[in-house]
C-alpha cells in the first residue's frame, strides 16, 4: 500500500520547485492556491475503483524510478509533474486516456503557480506516454517512458502480479480478444530496438523486461 502522506509531500516538494511565476489566479496579487489541494485531487483519481495496476502504487513506482533516472532528464520538475498526470485519467474502455490525462495537467498547473513552458512540457510527456517512444533527443521523454515501462523488467514474481493486475482492468474483455490484443502489445514492444533509451534503463532493464515479456507472450500463445 503506497503512503499517501509521502505522496502528498513529494507533490508538494516538486510542484513548489516548479512554480515559476507563471499565472494562478485572474486576481492579480493572490497568492498560488495551496499544493495539497491539487495532491489530493490527484489521488482521489489514482484511488478510483476501476483500477487495479493504475494506482497509486504504480505512481509511486514511478515516482521511485525517476529518483534514479532524473540525472537524465533536461527538466526533471517537469518529468515529475508528468509522472503525476500521466494516468490521472484513467478508465480502460478508453482510447482518450492519455489526452484527456494531458489536458487536465493544461488546465491545473497554470492555475498551480506553473509557468506555460513548463505546463506545456508536461503535456507534452503525457501524451508521450501514449506510445512511449520518445526521440533520441528527448532527454525528458525518455526519463518519463523508462520509469513507465520499469515494471516490465521486475521479478518474475513482481510481473505476473502486474500482469494479473492488468487482466484485471480489463476483466470486460473476453479471453480470446484479450490474449490476441495483449500479444500484440508484446509483439510490438520485443520489436523494439531499444525498450529504454536511458543508459540506466539499458544497463539494468532490457535484459530482465525482454526475457518477460517474451515468457508472457508463450503464455498466452494457444
């Protein structure tokens, strides 16, 4: 179970380092509304009950993982930030997660005390995380879409939790869609030159998550 307080302090600590005299208010003069405002309406959506791997365990997680990866990124306020949003919207049947993710961080940061040029980043990497394939140049993406994807590299143990965890969301899916839409998705991540572009996602993960995935994908072979 993730600790909310923790979480709590952890939104409060990055979204006041990233606070940048951008627009919070239409009174000029009135100070930035309250961090843990935001922090709990973000964890009321982390907390929904259709969830069941997007939690908060998993924000966690990804917060954890981007303790290690930050030294990477070119901004790593605005990657944290983005960890926060990047499932905040979250419903299965959906194909607009992602967007519809972004678009809240648009509308919250502004109002949070954060500048545009940042808010735009973190939309951006949102909505990058649609596909997690950030560019070679894209220090930030790339930091964003490892911690993401880190979960595909645990314990075999770790794995097929998650992997349960996931069938789970999905439990309106019948098996036979389910193992041809899941096999896909493996298919076309082991087709992958590179599922991290991080030099410690390479080093540390890809050897774990490719012998995973491929063992999943045995799996739901009939």
């Amino acid at each position: 179970m993730a600790d909310l307080d923790a979480l709590r302090s952890r939104w409060q600590h990055t979204l006041l380092a990233a606070r940048d005299g951008g627009p919070h208010d239409p009174r000029e003069g009135d100070p930035p509304p309250d961090p843990l405002r935001y922090a709990d309406a973000l964890l009321r959506r982390w907390s929904e009950p259709q969830r069941r791997y997007h939690t908060v365990a998993h924000l966690a997680a990804v917060l954890d993982h981007l303790d290690t990866l930050a030294r990477y990124a070119g901004d790593p306020h605005a990657v944290r930030l983005a960890a926060w949003f990047h499932d905040a919207v979250y419903l299965p049947e959906r194909s607009t997660n992602e967007e519809r993710s972004a678009r809240l961080a648009e509308r919250a940061l502004p109002e949070a005390g954060v500048g545009a040029a940042r808010t735009a980043e973190v939309a951006r990497l949102v909505r990058l995380t649609l596909t997690h394939d950030p560019a070679d140049d894209d220090r930030d993406g790339q930091a964003l879409c490892d911690a993401d994807l880190a979960i595909l590299a645990a314990p075999p143990s770790r794995y097929a939790a998650y992997t349960a965890a996931v069938r789970q969301e999905y439990h309106f899916v019948p098996d036979g869609d389910f193992r041809t839409g899941r096999g896909a998705i493996l298919r076309g991540l082991l087709d992958r030159p590179r599922l991290y572009r991080t030099p410690h996602g390479a080093r540390e993960w890809e050897a774990a998550a490719r012998r995973n995935l491929a063992a999943e994908l045995e799996m739901l072979s009939p």
